[in-house]
C-alpha cells in the first residue's frame, strides 16, 4: 500500500482560496460584499482577489513573503484574506488600535515586503516606518487604500501605490502559485505582549482551511452547499467538529505531564493537539517552551469535570501559589466584582514572608469621590473565599493600567505589589 503515491487526481491540498471560484462558479450573481453604496458579486469579487493577486506577484512577492495590512473590516480587507494567500504569500493584519511603535515592531520582526494602509491610518504607519528608517531598519512597499464608497483623494505623499489602481492593473487571467503543500504557511498574527515582546503566530493552510467547516455546517448552508469542501472537511462539516480540529485536549501538571483527577478542582494547564499553529516565528525558545511531551501548552490553567468537560479557570502567569495552595486570580476578582463599590479590579501575587505569595487586589472604585472601604471589601471576600484566597491587601487606584487592546498589564501590577506588605487588618 505504501507504493501508492499521491497524485493530482487524488490528492488536493487543503486551501482557503479554494472556496472563492466555486462561490464564483455557482453563486456568480449573488451579492459578496454590501460597503456603504457600494455592492459586489461573488463574481466581482473573485475577479478583484485574481487581479490584486495578480498585481502582488508584479511586484515582486513571493512565496512565504509577509504581506501587512493595517486597515479595519473595508473591503479591501475581506479581498486580501483571498488575493493573498492566491499570491503564495502570508498575511499579516495588523490591529488597528495598536501605537507607532508597536506597528514598527511587527513590520521589523516579520519582514514584511508590502504593507497596505487604509487612509484613516496614513499618520500611524508614516510614524512606524519613521521609527524604522530612523533604527536603519528596510521598509515595505506602502500601498493606500482609500475609501471605495466614498473616496477621499487622500494624498498619497511618500506612499505611491494606491489599492484600487493595483486591483485594475492586475490581470485576473495571470497564471498564479499553487498550493505544493497544505502545511505551508497562509497567515501571521501577533499576541498582544502583555508580558514581553509580542510573538508571531504563524498559521498553515490546513488549519485555517479546518476551521470554516463549522461554520459551512451551520447557518451558512443555505448559501455554501458542501461541494467546495474536499472530503475531509465535508466529513468533519457533517459531524460538526471544533473549530480548531483538535485531535485531543487535556490537562495536565506541567511538570509530570500526567492527568489531573476529573474533580472539577484539580489545577492543572490546558494542553492541545491537531490542527494548531505551525509555531512562534524566528522564536526557537517559546516553541520549545510551547510544545512539550507532544503538546501544545496553552498557557491556561483549567480543571477537568467528572463528565470530562475542560473549564479554564485563568493563566498559566496569572496563578498565586499561597503556601502550596493555587489560586486562581480570577475567581478572585469575580468575586470583588460583585460588591458594590467596586468598578474594575485586577488580583496579583505579593510576597509574602510566610506563604511565599499571596493575593493582593487592585481596585477601582464606582464612586471616586466616596471611595470604598477596603475591611468591607476584605471581609466581602471571606464571606464567599476560602480563607487562602482572601486578599491580604488591597491597593485602591484611579485606574487598571491597559495596554492598547484592552488587556489588564498585570505585569506592571506585580511590579508595584512586590513593593506592599500584607494589610494587618486582612491577616487571617
């Protein structure tokens, strides 16, 4: 059996793109794409991914070439999630809310050889590619894209390629890449670094071709039929598998690797295995500190159910370890969460002399000018925690510090809890 090899007759490698010329094929006339005015067919929209693929490989993109957008959901947006990979290239979108500096930051890690900038965004990526020319650092190719609704003429200054000029020049009949491999990698997106430098999680073209079987099954049958899919995926769109594909999840000790009891409150860390991600771009140390003992560690901390549901109780970073005992920050702060005083709060490790560490919570008050009462707070907690997980100190602040997607910098909150001692009146 071994000597039947794979061929084109029998063997397709998964890919994204291949739904686009089937949606093309049988649902040409239906409408794709609804922008302010402006309406497009699955026609059109297969024509414009052809040709804006067309006109990157023009410019010199190749397989494996990261190509960055910073950009909200426009549809220039939607058309580069096809025209992109079309172009064997890999695409990296970039949120929007992010600074200069830390755009400069991905640009710079993943090379990128192009980069697309909708006009509302012109300023912040003419700052980041500063902030690179300035380190001596080589930018990418800059392309605008301007409002296609309601175009703006916004002046392209340094930036001379403009996305809709691109789209027209490229030949939609151009003989483009194929997929060689369904391993290849088809996108790059980088974690927020609440920690450390941000990482570029960089995704294959089966695992993102995997994850639309879920949806294909469910509300949007009435549109897609099933024939786009190869039969792998037809079989795990009928069975409704998870989105991510996996072939197995546990949770384990980190350190043995073993089970935990399925109690429902045995700690343990969320390990995964199946379609993931290829792995951390130019990072050796953290996939070696990501796959471990043919896992994938997660970094969250979970319990096991008796019925063998998985529940994530925090991360990984995020535990206190309170003389032998761990807790969940969390649960902790759900419970804060609850009293009435209370608007946000945040619950780290402080050191603690005895203990080793302990809960210290940071919180926000509803009413500044009243405040509230941290012995109301504290002994709110002992009402409904276990005494180990009580707060022996409470720290009242304006604000939790975020970084620009949201996320609560809890490092910076450890950092100034290092420097506290635990409250006489909360010392149990």
């Amino acid at each position: 059996m071994d000597k039947l090899p794979k061929r084109p007759a029998n063997y397709v490698p998964l890919s994204p793109v291949v739904f686009l010329p089937r949606a093309s094929a049988v649902y040409g006339d239906r409408t794709s794409v609804v922008y302010g005015r402006l309406k497009f067919t699955w026609r059109q929209t297969h024509e414009r991914c052809r040709r804006l693929a067309a006109a990157l490989v023009s410019l010199g993109v190749r397989k494996n070439d990261v190509v960055s957008v910073l950009a909200p959901n426009v549809p220039a947006m939607y058309e580069m999630h096809f025209a992109v990979p079309m172009a064997a290239a890999v695409l990296n979108t970039i949120n929007t809310r992010l600074d200069a500096q830390a755009v400069a930051v991905i640009l710079r890690h993943s090379q990128a050889k192009v980069l697309f900038v909708d006009y509302e965004y012109v300023r912040l990526a003419h700052d980041a590619l500063q902030i690179m020319a300035d380190a001596g650092v080589p930018v990418p190719l800059v392309a605008v894209i301007d409002d296609i609704d309601r175009p703006t003429g916004v002046r392209l200054g340094l930036f001379k390629l403009e996305y809709e000029a691109l789209v027209s020049k490229g030949d939609p009949a151009a003989e483009l890449p194929l997929l060689a491999d369904e391993w290849d990698a088809v996108a790059l997106n980088y974690t927020s670094g609440t920690t450390s430098a941000p990482k570029g999680v960089v995704t294959h073209s089966y695992g993102l071709t995997e994850a639309t079987g879920p949806a294909l099954a469910c509300e949007w049958r009435h549109q897609w039929d099933l024939l786009p899919l190869p039969e792998r995926s037809r079989l795990k769109a009928r069975q409704g598998v998870s989105v991510l594909s996996l072939a197995d999840a546990n949770v384990v000790d980190d350190d043995t690797m073993s089970s935990v009891p399925h109690d429902g409150k045995s700690l343990g860390e969320i390990v995964l295995r199946g379609s993931l991600m290829k792995g951390y771009l130019n990072n050796p140390e953290a996939n070696e500190k990501a796959f471990k003992g043919g896992w994938f560690m997660t970094g969250d901390v979970g319990v096991v159910h008796p019925d063998g549901y998985i529940e994530i109780k925090d991360r990984s970073k995020d535990v206190i370890i309170s003389g032998g005992e761990n807790i969940c920050s969390k649960e902790v702060e759900e419970v804060l969460h609850q009293h009435p005083t209370v608007a946000d709060a945040a619950v780290v490790a402080m050191p603690h002399p005895h203990w080793g560490e302990t809960p210290c919570a940071f919180l926000v008050a509803k009413d500044k000018a009243a405040g509230l009462c941290k012995d109301e707070v504290i002994t709110f907690c002992r009402e409904r925690l276990p005494r180990f997980m009580v707060p022996r100190k409470v720290v009242v602040i304006d604000a939790l510090p975020r970084n620009a997607l949201g996320k609560v910098e809890k490092v910076k909150l450890r950092d100034a809890a290092r420097n506290l001692v635990p409250s006489a009146v909360s010392r149990l």
